[in-house]
C-alpha cells in the first residue's frame, strides 16, 4: 500500500518552513528533503543501539552514499545546512557504520527537544520505508522480507507502547542523567534518540530489514532502549523475551570440537567474511585445492579439544558462567555483587569479552586484557587468531558468530515455531525472541532442542518477563 506520509524529527525551535521562507536556498529544493536530512541527526542515533554520542562528541556520522540514493543533490543541501548555522561539521571521517562525515547541531538548536514533523513526497518515503538499513558491509545477498513473513506480520496495529509510560520513563532517566557529570551534556539528545524509536513503534513506521553482513532481522525492537520494553505489548497481553545467556561465547563452541565444526559448515561461513578460507581452485583440477589456513584452523581444533585450558573455557560458556569466571580471573573485579560497588563487574566482563574476541589481532601488543585471555585460554584464543588472520578480517569471528546466531534463531527456531503454530507471535532481538505468556513454554523448548542440537550442549536461557 502507498504510504502516503512519514514522521522525521527535528530540533523544536527549528520552523523549516520559515526558516526557508526567510532564508531561500540558490538552488531548487523540495521542503521534505531538508526535513529529511535534518532528521537524520536525531535518527541514526535513534537506530543503532550502539551509537556513542558521549564518545562522538555528538558528531552523527551521514553515510553520503546512502543519503545520496534518497536526495540525489544531497550535496547542496548539506552545504546551505552548513551555511546557513543549523548544520557544523567536525570534517572527520568516521568508521561507524562506515566511513561517514559528522554533522551536529549549531549550538542555537542542540540539546533541544526533537518534534515530530510529516513529510509527503512518495519517492523519498518509499526510499526511507525500502531502503532503511544503512549496509556498512555487505557479504550477503539482499533478503526479500517475503522470506521471513512469520516475522514481518506481527508488525502490525496489535504492537503497541504505552506513550505516556514511555515519557514518564524517559524524562526519569534524562534527569538522572543530567545529574551526571560525564552524561548531563547529552542527556536531551539521548532522550530524543530513545524516544524517536518508541514513537516510530507507536507510529507502527516499523522500517524492517535483514542486513546484508550477518543476516540479523532489524526492527524498532531491536533499537528499543531496554527499559522500555515493558511498555510494549502484542494484543494487550505482555510480552516475555528468551535470551540465549553468554550468547557469542556460546557459539564459539562451535570452534572447540572439530565434530561441531564440520556439521555447521563453518568453514563455509568464514569464507563469507575472510577470502582467505574461500576455495580455490587449480588450473589443473575442477577440484578445490586444499587451504592451508584451513588445515591449520581444523588441526589447532583437534589438538586442542583435550588441552585443560579449553576444557576450562568449555565449561565455563555451558554453565552460563563465562563473563562471571572472566571478571574473577581477570582480577580486576572480582564477582561479590553488592551495592557498594560502583560498577556491574558481568557487564564489565562482558564489554572486555567482546573488545577480546572481535578486536585485530595486532592488538594484543596494546591491550593487556587481550594478553591475559591469551595467558588463560590460549587453545581458544589461537583458534579465534587463526580465523581472523590476513589484514582487514579483523571481524571474521564476529560476523561468523552473528551469522550462526541469525541461522540458529531466524531460520531455526522461528521458523520451525511458525511452520507448526503459525498463531504464535514472534519478535526477535538478535539472540533472544519475545512472544507472548501462553506460547513462551513451547517457544523455549523449541529454542532448546533446535539451539542444542547445532552447539552440541544445552543452552541456558534466561526467561524475562517484559513488564
């Protein structure tokens, strides 16, 4: 169906239409291009749960070749932004995503509350609803949303989010953090990158993708703050989330015994992410030419299955205790989680765990965390050397993970869900899915038998409630 028109946000002290009046660009313009571009200040950071704007220095990097494809003469719009004080630029190039310009505010319209404002022109709203996932790396070819229709259906006018809870919720936190030192010079633009995404779920302006680096599903769940999940609900009944604990550590069991290996063709998915596991084939044979890496990575495997140190970190991932053994042996916070302490040591164990498994390997000589997961765990860590070895595959391990995780999750446990009970709803958030009260026992033990079946242990997964 047409959609006849889109909700952008911008700065509340900003009247573009005046604005324009009163200051006409030298060129031709259509008024929701400007919105459009404007917007996106407020939106990027809205859609990439991972977006730092503390660490920026509230730069939002505007990918030019994605903008392009929406607003052909971007440039010149971009430049009377510029020109004309609403726009500043840090005129650095950003790795976010991929390399991308930042643009802020000018001081006059920072740190103000965003408002909602329509846009109509067709070809820009079908641009934005089709094309929204910015691709900062594509290894798969693009997936017709058709293909997960057991997913896409349940965005529908029975998802709803309790707007005033949302606003109650969201002016706590930004008066919290205002509070704070390190956080009170964002705290409105976090608010407004927290709130855009509950108003673009209320709004049911739902932008669903597969992104074309893992095969995750991305929706306004996925970038939904997690305090707020609790004001969503799926046909007035709450929603109850299955999340796969210790989830990337999990599947990295994958890389610990050559039987695992070999049945969920990892090889097959290196290869996606690092060419230097990709088949060759000699001039002399239509038969593949055996790779040495691969040979080195199948044998690290073997070797390494019955070392005390990989049996230790086997151990660890399948009790659902990884992150909680890391801060323990790491010594840097020990695991006695009382209210004195000024930080969560799992969740710090877990930043580490993730900085280790997916940084360069070159930076082993910079980070002493790194040096000391290799100390502890030195079967695994050279297993996860070897897959991300050759300059500019430094996040091989991380994309294989994802992409097992997208398999496993998608197009196992949803689909098989789908394909006995079509009836049940279902929404991922990457390694967890969420449906709801009645259906999540039968969803739970589908998620295990599917999961164990694949990683060769039991899954542990952490029921919570979304209220």
């Amino acid at each position: 169906m047409k959609k006849k028109e889109y909700t952008c946000y911008i700065p509340r002290n900003l009247d573009i239409d005046k604005f324009l009046s009163d200051n006409p660009p030298s060129f031709k313009y259509h008024r929701d291009n400007f919105v459009y571009i404007i917007s996106l200040i407020f939106s990027i950071p809205a859609h990439n749960k991972d977006f730092d704007l503390i660490k920026s220095k509230g730069f939002v990097p505007v990918y030019s070749p994605i903008l392009q494809g929406k607003v052909h003469e971007y440039k010149d719009y971009i430049r009377y932004l510029l020109d004309s004080n609403i726009f500043v630029t840090d005129d650095k190039y950003s790795n976010f995503g991929a390399k991308s310009l930042g643009y802020k505010f000018s001081n006059q319209y920072d740190e103000k509350i965003a408002i909602p404002v329509k846009i109509t022109k067709y070809t820009l709203i079908k641009s934005i609803t089709h094309n929204s996932k910015p691709k900062s790396e594509t290894y798969l070819p693009e997936t017709p949303l058709e293909e997960v229709a057991y997913l896409t259906k349940w965005f529908n006018p029975n998802l709803q989010i309790d707007r005033q809870g949302v606003e109650r919720c969201l002016n706590q936190l930004m008066e919290q953090e205002k509070q704070d030192p390190l956080t009170k010079r964002y705290a409105v633009s976090k608010f407004n990158q927290r709130k855009i995404g509950a108003e673009k779920l209320h709004n049911h302006e739902y932008n669903l993708s597969v992104d074309t680096t893992s095969g995750r599903f991305h929706s306004p769940l996925t970038s939904l703050k997690s305090e707020l999940r609790k004001f969503v609900t799926y046909d007035g009944k709450k929603l109850v989330s299955l999340d796969l604990k210790n989830s990337q550590p999990f599947l990295s069991l994958v890389f610990t015994d050559i039987e695992l290996f070999r049945k969920n063709n990892v090889k097959d998915i290196i290869s996606i992410y690092n060419k230097n596991f990709a088949n060759k084939r000699s001039e002399y044979s239509s038969n593949p030419v055996p790779l040495p890496n691969l040979i080195r990575l199948e044998q690290a495997i073997i070797n390494s299955s019955k070392h005390q140190d990989m049996i230790e970190y086997r151990e660890a991932v399948i009790e659902g205790r990884f992150y909680e053994h890391w801060a323990l042996v790491s010594g840097k916070y020990g695991y006695n989680p009382c209210p004195e302490l000024t930080v969560d040591p799992r969740g710090e164990a877990k930043k580490e765990i993730f900085q280790i498994l997916f940084s360069p390997n070159t930076s082993i000589g910079s980070s002493e965390d790194i040096q000391w997961f290799n100390a502890l765990h030195d079967s695994i860590y050279y297993i996860f050397y070897l897959v991300k070895q050759g300059k500019g595959h430094h996040n091989a391990l991380a994309c294989t993970l994802q992409y097992i995780e997208s398999q496993l999750i998608i197009h196992g446990v949803c689909k098989t869900v789908a394909e006995n009970n079509p009836d049940i709803p279902l929404f991922t958030i990457h390694d967890s899915i969420a449906t709801t009260e009645e259906y999540v026992d039968y969803v739970q033990q589908i998620m295990r038998d599917i999961i164990k079946d694949a990683i060769g242990a039991d899954p542990m997964i952490k029921r919570e409630e979304w209220e």
